[in-house]
C-alpha cells in the first residue's frame, strides 16, 4: 500500500476485483517494461453510490500473440483474442471489460488513440452482449474506465475497488480531502485527512447486536463511519444489560437495533442509521447489506454466518468475523475461553472452507421457530458471556478495520488470531480454502 492514495468511496461505476485476482492480473501487467494487455468478464449489479462491475474471470492475453503491435496505436489486443473473450462474456451473461497498462503511478487517463478505438468498436460489442462494454487503464495506483451502454449513452469509472486487508480504491487522479474538522481531530493524526474521509463516506453494517454488537457500534460510530445498518431480530432482555453499550433497566423489552441506533447517534450525531429489526435472512436485509463497503459479523447463527459469508464471496464486499467462546459445564467449571477474530476477505478463504458453518444447524435455523424447537429436542442453555471478553474480540476487528480502510496494515495476511486469554496466549491461523468451493473456490 506504500504511495496508494486514500480515496474515499465514490459515486459512479465501480469495478471490483478479488485481491487474489488483482494480484495476477496487476503481475501480469506491470512485469517487466511497457504495455500488457487482458481482459475481466463482470457481473454488473448495483451498489451503494451507483452500478457495479464484479470481476468474475481474469483472461491474461499474451504478449506477441494475443497484444501486438497495433495498426493505430501502440500496442492493441487481437481480433481473435476480442472475439473469443466476448463469446464466452455472451454465453456468461457478463460484461466485457478490456484492460491495459500505461506508464506512471497515481494519475491515469486515455491517449486520443485509445478514445478513437473505443469509438470505432465498442457500440457494435455492446449490441453483440446486450451488456456495458468499459475500457479500462490502469497503473499501480490509478485506473480510469470508458463505458459504453447498452441504450447508446457513455459513462466513465468512478472507482476500481480491491477489497483486501488493505482495500484499494483506485481513481484516474487522487481525491482531495477536506480539511480537518476538529472533533476527530485527535484520531485523524493517525490516519490523515484522507482517512477520516473514508469513515464518513463509508456505509457499514453491523449483523448482531448483543455483547460484541453494541460495542462494534458504538467504536465505529466514534470512529466517524458515516452510514451505519443495524441488523437484529432481538429484544432487549434482563441479562443483557451488563454487555450492551448505554442499555439501562427500561430497555428491557426494547429491540436490540433501538438501543444501539440510540447510542450511535449519541457517540456521533451526524450518523446516519438504518435499523432492521428482522432475521439477516429477511430479503430487506439482504439488500441493505449488500449495498454497505464493509460487513462486521457478530452473530453466532449458522444462518447469519451462511448468508454473510455468501454476499461477502458473491457481492465481493469484505467484512470481520467476531466470536467469543466461554465453556463451561454444569458445575460452573470454566474450559479454554477463546476469542476469535476472522477477516472475510473475498476468494481468500470463506467461512465454509474454515469449517465455521453447520449444515445441519443452518437447515434448523431456517426453519419457523416451532420447527426450530421441535429439532432441538432440549431447551437451549444460554452461553455464559462477560463484556470484557467482547471486548477484547471487537478491539482487535475494529482496529483491523481501521488499519485495513486506510492503509495501515504492514501484514495484509488475511490470517485469523485466535486468543486465550486464560493463557494469556494469542495464535495466528492461516485461512483454509478449497478451490471447489461453491463461494471462493476457483472460478
């Protein structure tokens, strides 16, 4: 991330990238001197501040074979190779997206050349795949995008979003920030200007609000996060109120997302909330989530974690796993209390790979609550649960998340820590993938 400028996020077209498949593609072109050439097919969705372009395939084209000498230009893909990669984005009902390299670092933009040929090809491409055909350049810290419509209008890119440890927005020319406000000035010194810019165009959700839940809130909402959604079925009840933020003894009977919207807008009164009192499930909060840039998860559901997991790995937007394990059995015998926080990075390893998800527990959990019931056979025992152990969990993410949106990060390893605080011991767990996983395996 050294030199990468900090861009908050931006309205317009976006393209967004695995980091896995950033990596290969950004090796490809920027090995060795001159120009390289490839091409993205994209599944076009909507996002939070306009259309998306999610990067499902990455075709490199190889040098003297597929990006030769041009007849016009400097360098130009082959017929063969355009026809080929626009055949297969018809048949995948995907956008074609062809990609070059210029020189330069932060700054970007099309050559005269480069527009012409647009001009000359593109409208017929887009009547052949009934979908947006965009040019994209790119350098290690710019991109700038050329869209071509299906209704024959044109557009450019806004961003080119990698959402890894470190995320990246890329622009065709770094944003101007503006100038400090003085509430955040103490926190802004350690990440800039730029960095508080990020929080506040950001939009976050926050899925469970119990121990863990409040407590991410209530750091977020300090942190100057602009957007937050609240996401939780629950009420209030008696033996919640030692673990969630600013809960009083009136809040019993409250919804959870009530209290924790109350005290967001208390921590930072510019906040704007979306509350959805409703299983993550619900199609309203499938939609809401996936028009957020960052999910943290702090539900221990098997069916909060399915359905995170899935927009985090479809939708590409990334996210924190927290958990908080205390054992113990009836005599009061405390076991070995861990404290897990898992980055959710897209196509680095997802929650079904790293064994997190129950098949048998999810099927239950989507089931009416009678059913639910019936399943169970025995009535469920609350876990035992202390603020102070969430609190140790949600440090940990938040800070991540911190680091992560404004480049901080000096180990972008998406690997998990794992704490046991009994010990007074922290481990660290490479994630697990399997490349024929349905949600992050190969494509």
């Amino acid at each position: 991330m050294a030199g990468i400028p900090l861009n908050p996020p931006t309205p317009g077209w976006s393209v967004v990238i695995r980091p896995r498949d950033w990596a290969k593609l950004s090796e490809h072109l920027f090995s060795g001197r001159g120009e390289h050439g490839a091409a993205l097919l994209a599944e076009l969705t909507d996002g939070p501040r306009g259309r998306r372009l999610l990067v499902r395939k990455v075709i490199l084209a190889t040098e003297g074979k597929d990006y030769v000498p041009g007849t016009t230009g400097f360098k130009a893909l082959t017929a063969e190779f355009v026809r080929d990669c626009v055949s297969r984005a018809h048949d995948a009902g995907l956008a074609y997206i062809p990609v070059h390299n210029h020189g330069g670092f932060e700054r970007v933009q099309f050559s005269s050349v480069d527009l012409d040929s647009h001009e000359r090809g593109y409208p017929t491409l887009v009547q052949f795949t009934g979908k947006p055909v965009m040019a994209l350049v790119l350098t290690r810290a710019a991109a700038a995008g050329d869209v071509f419509l299906p209704d024959g209008t044109r557009d450019g890119l806004g961003e080119l979003v990698v959402p890894g440890s470190n995320l990246m927005r890329l622009r065709p020319a770094p944003a101007a920030h503006a100038s400090r406000d003085g509430r955040w000035d103490r926190q802004a010194r350690v990440y800039g200007d730029a960095g508080q810019d990020i929080f506040g165009a950001m939009r976050v959700a926050v899925v469970g609000l119990g121990g863990a839940g409040s407590l991410i809130t209530e750091f977020i909402a300090r942190l100057g996060v602009g957007h937050v959604v609240l996401v939780d079925p629950q009420d209030v009840d008696e033996t919640n109120l030692p673990r969630l933020v600013a809960a009083e003894v009136d809040d019993v009977g409250t919804p959870k997302v009530h209290v924790a919207a109350r005290n967001a807008r208390r921590a930072n009164p510019s906040i704007v909330v979306t509350e959805l009192i409703r299983e993550v499930h619900d199609p309203k909060v499938l939609t809401a989530i996936v028009d957020c840039d960052f999910i943290f998860l702090a539900a221990d559901s098997n069916s909060a974690r399915h359905f995170v997991n899935q927009v985090v790995e479809e939708s590409l937007i990334p996210g924190i796993q927290v958990g908080v394990k205390v054992p113990a059995d009836d005599d009061g015998v405390v076991g070995r209390i861990h404290v897990a926080v898992r980055p959710m990075i897209p196509g680095a390893g997802c929650l079904w790979c790293n064994q997190l998800i129950d098949a048998t527990e999810l099927a239950i959990d989507l089931q009416p609550q009678a059913v639910r019931d019936g399943a169970r056979y025995v009535d469920e025992v609350p876990a035992p649960s202390v603020i102070a152990l969430n609190a140790l969990a949600v440090s940990e993410a938040v800070n991540r998340f911190m680091m992560g949106m404004t480049g901080l990060l000096l180990d972008e390893d998406p690997s998990y820590t794992v704490a046991f605080p009994r010990e007074r011991d922290t481990q660290i767990h490479a994630q697990r993938r399997d490349a024929d996983c349905r949600f992050c395996g190969d494509r």
